[in-house]
C-alpha cells in the first residue's frame, strides 16, 4: 500500500463500475508501522471515503495470496507492485493468475526494474496472456533506453542461439522496452505440458 497512491486510484475506479460490492485487497505489513509508511496508505484511503472497499491485510502477498487461492477467491484484475525482485515478482504472478477469472488483467508497475521487465517477458512467452497495455517513461528518459536495448539486440543478433526468444516473442518484447507498467489479459487458463519452456 504505501502511500496509498495506487490504492486510491484503483478502489475509486473499482467503486465506479462495481458498486456497492467493489472490493480491493491489499497487502502491507508494514502500513502501521511508525518507522516504516506510519499508516499513510490508510490515511488517503480514509480521506478519500474509500474504507469500504480497500481491505489491507498485515502480511505480505506472498503469505497472503496463497491463503486467498486457498479460500476459492476470484477476481478480475491484479496489480503487482510489491517487493522488487525476480522471485517475488514472479510469486506474485503466480498466484493472483490462480484466482484471476479468464479475460481479466494484471498490471505490471515498475517494469523499467530489469527483474519485474523479466517476468513481464516471462508471462507474455510462457502463459496464456497478451499485451493488453503499455505505459512508458517520460520522454526525456525513452531515446537513452532505447539506444541502449537497440545496441543489445545487434549484439544478439550476432551470436543468436537457440536459447534466444522467438521472433514473434523478441517483437512483443521489443514494444515493453521502455515501459513504466504493463498490462496483461488472461487469454485462457494455463494449458501447457509439464515441461514447456519458451526463451525470454
């Protein structure tokens, strides 16, 4: 939750198009804590007469979305914006796509994070979901990244191996490269051998 920034925004829209039954859960164990966000998440959801639907649970997502698969909870849209690294990322994937209902979304913040723009590559070669969306950087910021991925990709392409993304995959991938959030949708549910694996 944090400062409750992304909450907000998501539990107003929730409210706009649900009603009454709009529910959003959120996940921060530290929201209350003095040394930590001392509940300024809580704060701007009170302040923006949200309570009703914003739910935090004090413990991290990845304790705590295993407990709502395990409830049978379903939902339409994930927004992954946690602990910053490649596992947990990923954690969190795996587990809000186990309840999210086919043709709902999951949005990917802070994709220019090499670990989180991994998973996004990871979900869009290995699972049933399309780009749904793309948010990218200021514009100040996109020519320098793109200069830089344009001089990996021919280096690549110097030393191609079967271990390099597909072509279909690499132009997907080339349309995240300087994204600030991804959005994904749930094409279908997960119907893959036991041993697939696509290179991302």
């Amino acid at each position: 939750m944090a400062f409750g920034v992304s909450t907000v925004c998501l539990a107003d829209a929730l409210r706009s198009i649900a009603g009454p039954k709009a529910r959003l859960i959120t996940f921060d164990p530290t929201q209350r804590l003095t040394d930590s966000w001392n509940s300024a998440g809580l704060w701007q959801v009170e302040r923006a007469g949200l309570s009703s639907v914003v739910e935090l649970r004090h413990e991290t997502s990845q304790r705590g979305l295993p407990k709502l698969v395990d409830s049978g909870y379903r939902c339409q849209l994930g927004f992954i914006d946690g602990w910053h690294t490649f596992d947990h990322t990923l954690i969190d994937f795996f587990y809000i796509d186990q309840m999210l209902d086919v043709g709902g979304h999951i949005v990917f913040d802070d994709t220019l994070y090499p670990s989180i723009h991994r998973v996004v590559r990871f979900v869009l070669a290995n699972r049933n979901y399309e780009l749904a969306g793309i948010e990218h950087v200021d514009h100040y910021t996109r020519p320098l990244l793109r200069a830089k991925r344009m001089g990996k990709r021919l280096l690549h392409r110097l030393a191609r191996t079967n271990l390099d993304p597909s072509e279909a995959h690499a132009a997907i991938f080339r349309q995240i490269e300087s994204a600030q959030m991804v959005g994904v949708r749930k094409v279908s549910d997960d119907d893959r051998r036991f041993d697939h694996f696509a290179a991302f």
